[in-house]
C-alpha cells in the first residue's frame, strides 16, 4: 500500500485529489469565461489596486490643501504643494498610457487639463474615456461640452448636461460643476461651489493628517523595535543561540490543506458571480440603501462559513482539542495583543523603507484599491460605514487567520521548516486573493502574520495586525470619499 507522510494513503486519497482539482479547474474556468469574481471587500482592494489611482488622487488633493494654506506656509511649502499636484499628474499621464490604459486616469486628465484651460488636450483625454468606459459616455460626452474650445457654444446643449453633472459627487465633480457654471455666467453657483470645495479640501487635509500621524506613530514604534533589536542581538550573521522549535504537531496533513486551499477560491468564484447575478437583477428593486452591504455581508458570511465547517470537520475528526489545534488561544491577551501590533508597526517600517529602496517596483506602500465608490457606495451612510467596518475589521480577520494561519500555515508547518512554511503561507495568500499585480505586497503581509503565529502559537496576534491593517485601508478609504 503506497504511503505519503504528507498525503496519507495515496490510494485512498485520490477521489480528494480528483475533487480538489475539479475545483481549481471550475473556478478557472469560470474566471476564464470572464466574469467578475469575488466582491468581497478585502479581496477587491487587492485585485483592484493596479486599476485604480487612489494614491495619485490623495497627493493632487494634499497639494490642492497645501495650496489652499499657501499663504500661511513658507515660500519652499508652496512650491512643495505645486510639485505634489504635478507628479499626481504624472502618475495619471503613466497609467494613461500603459499598454492596458486606466479609464479613471484618462477621465482625471481630461478634467483637470480642461479645468486648466487646454480644451483641446481636454477633448483627446475624454473622447479616449469614452472608448475606454462606454457604460460612463454620457459624463464624459457632458464633460467634453464644458470643456469645449469652440467659441459661442450653445447655451442650451450645455444646459441640456446639468442633471448628469448634477449627478456626480465628489471632489473631481465640484471641479467640473463650477467650470460648468462659470461658462454659463452664473456666478452664485460658481461662488457657492467654490465654497463647498474649500470646506471640503479642508476636511480632506486635516482627515490626511489624522492618518498620516497614525501611519507615523506605527512606523516610528516600528523602526525604534528594529533599533532595540540591532541593539540587543547586534549586527553578527550568527544568530543567537536558541532552542530549536518543534514542527506544530497538528492533526491534518498537506492534503487537507490542499482541499482548502482549493475550495476557498472555488466558493469565492461561485458566490461571488451568484451575488453579482442576483445584484444585476434586484438592484433596481432594491432601493434601500443598505441593500449592497448587506448582500456583500452574506456573500463573505457564506464563503466563510463554508471553508470553517470543512475546516472544524476534519480537525474535529482528529483531535481532542480541536480549538487549541488551530492556535485558538489567548493566554495573557494583553501580550498577545501587544505582540499584534508591534508585530504590524515592525512590517510598516520595513516596507516603507523596502518601497523607498525599491521605488516603482513595489506600488503601494498598503495595497489600497479600487475607489470607495466602487466599494462601499456612498461614503455619507453611516450604517454602511459600520457594516462595512465590523466586517473588514473584525469578521474578516477572525475568519482569514483561522483559515489561513490557523489551518493552512500549521498544517504546511507539520512538515516543512519555518522560514519555507512562511514563504509558501504568504504565496498561497497571495493567490487566494486574485491579484497578480500585488504579489510582493501581499506575499509579505502574508509571510507577517505567518511569523505572528510561529513565535506566539496564537492566532490573536494575527487576527489584531490583521484588523489593523484592513481598519487603516478602510479609513483611507473613507478620507479618500471625502
């Protein structure tokens, strides 16, 4: 009878291998005939952060406050605030014209080329936004009138584009609103929309500075723990003498955690284009504003608790204590707690500094994504900012470190070493989450929280790094609604 340590009885084995490749081949497939996919929120940030310019948005609107406070800064801020405006457009210009062009960056140039008077650079940008998102033609045909450079155009074909500009939101449809009412001489809405841009541009900056203070204090933890470890460990190549740690001794072999390995992204898959389905057709019906978070909740609830009855089946199945073997334990919490985030402020300083050596390799310092409009809608709905919190922040974590720290990570451990365990959690992190854009970023993040758990045996510390991270990208989200 042919034998794996890792597999178990090869021959018996092989109805769970025949499934688990049906469904990799399913949710391949599925993704081939070209559908959406997973629409969960924290898969979306990372499959959709090469498609959008969130960063590019954040620095032009932190030089526009700069501007805004110029004349109370020095000389040397201002032109700071003017260089930051430039290279934000420069990063627009960039994925404007990469070989796959980016529609949010062509529709940006086009508005804020316009907006500073080169109607014709204007028009190429937004006849090209059109080409590139028909389902939005009706807005940048509306923007190409505004910002038309023929004179005397006529009134009514303007006026005709006021309830699709109405119908925007946000800081680039102030820009086009005001430009839009300049050009039919109506100075009182000009002069109120001048006034809703400043009060905004003002609550974008102070809100910026918020973050960036947090951002600061966890990088600046983070690099005085390396400093205190330089110190106390040296700089030798030898390292210090330590017991050796056993292999986690966990139940499940290679096998389990292939299956889940291959269940997780086929649920996604599956789930992920019923919701889509169901949404394309009850959204006209489904006028409650809560409607979308809600369907997404239940989306990530039933993946979730599909992948966990798998999980606490097979542990149940084979061990007494099947809580404790998924590292399901908090002694001395607060420690563990502390070991979260001091674990997290160490991961920020090191890819902050790892983005600076590799500038333009690495993307993102967090691994950011798509508009907070194509995620959490209208950023004013208080109730959809809670929804949205509690799952990003405290269901999402809860679930992801069971599944891929708890079981996959302790089960890949049973066998391998830490450092080739880790490598191989953080790669198989990665490509659950459908972003091959975000390999380096999310291959790390991955490798972090991996590490939580081999020093502590606890998946708390993982589960608090985690929800701090997804907490720190949700509230850049929310700044950059604002």
């Amino acid at each position: 009878m042919a034998y794996h340590p890792a597999i178990g009885d090869i021959r018996s084995q092989l109805p769970r291998v025949a499934l688990i490749a049906a469904m990799l081949a399913a949710a391949a497939t599925l993704l081939a005939l070209g559908t959406e996919g997973p629409s969960l929120p924290p898969d979306r940030w990372y499959r959709l952060s090469g498609r959008h310019v969130m960063h590019a948005d954040i620095a032009f609107r932190f030089g526009l406050w700069l501007e805004q406070l110029g004349y109370r800064l020095p000389s040397y801020v201002q032109r700071h605030a003017r260089l930051t405006t430039e290279q934000a457009i420069s990063v627009y210009e960039r994925q404007a014209l990469t070989d796959v062009p980016n529609p949010g960056a062509v529709y940006r140039l086009g508005v804020i080329y316009g907006h500073r008077g080169y109607h014709r650079q204007a028009e190429h940008y937004l006849t090209w936004a059109v080409a590139l998102d028909e389902a939005k033609s009706d807005l940048y045909y509306a923007l190409a009138q505004v910002y038309s450079d023929e004179p005397g155009a006529p009134a009514d074909d303007l006026e005709a584009q006021e309830a699709v500009l109405a119908g925007q939101v946000g800081w680039l449809a102030d820009i086009t609103l005001r430009d839009y009412h300049e050009r039919l001489g109506n100075p009182e809405q000009v002069e109120d929309i001048e006034r809703r841009q400043a009060q905004r541009t003002r609550l974008f900056g102070l809100s910026l500075c918020v973050l960036g203070i947090a951002l600061a204090a966890l990088m600046l933890l983070g690099l005085t723990l390396l400093v205190i470890s330089a110190m106390r460990y040296g700089f030798s190549l030898v390292p210090p003498r330590r017991e050796p740690q056993l292999p986690f001794l966990v139940p499940w072999t290679f096998i389990d955690v292939a299956e889940i390995v291959a269940l997780l992204p086929f649920a996604l898959v599956v789930v992920g284009v019923s919701a889509a389905s169901l949404w394309a057709q009850a959204s006209a019906q489904w006028t409650w504003p809560l409607a979308r978070p809600l369907l997404v909740t239940a989306q990530y609830l039933g993946v979730a608790a599909l992948c966990l009855i798998v999980i606490f089946k097979r542990v149940r199945a084979r061990s007494s204590a099947p809580s404790r073997s998924l590292g399901l334990r908090a002694a001395r919490p607060l420690r563990l707690i502390g070991a979260g985030i001091a674990g997290y402020a160490v991961f920020i300083a090191l890819i902050s500094l790892l983005a600076v050596v590799l500038r333009g390799m690495l993307g993102e310092v967090l691994p950011l994504a798509s508009s907070v409009e194509e995620l959490i809608g209208s950023p004013h709905s208080t109730g959809e900012l809670i929804i949205y919190a509690v799952l990003v922040c405290v269901i999402a974590p809860i679930v992801e470190e069971i599944i891929f720290r708890g079981y996959v990570y302790a089960g890949i451990r049973r066998f391998l070493r830490p450092p080739q365990a880790m490598l191989l959690g953080g790669l198989i992190f990665w490509v659950v989450h459908f972003n091959p854009t975000a390999l380096l970023v999310i291959t790390l993040i991955g490798i972090m929280l991996c590490y939580l758990y081999e020093r502590t045996r606890s998946l708390l510390p993982g589960m608090v790094a985690h929800g701090l991270h997804n907490a720190i990208v949700l509230v850049a989200l929310v700044v950059h609604s604002i």
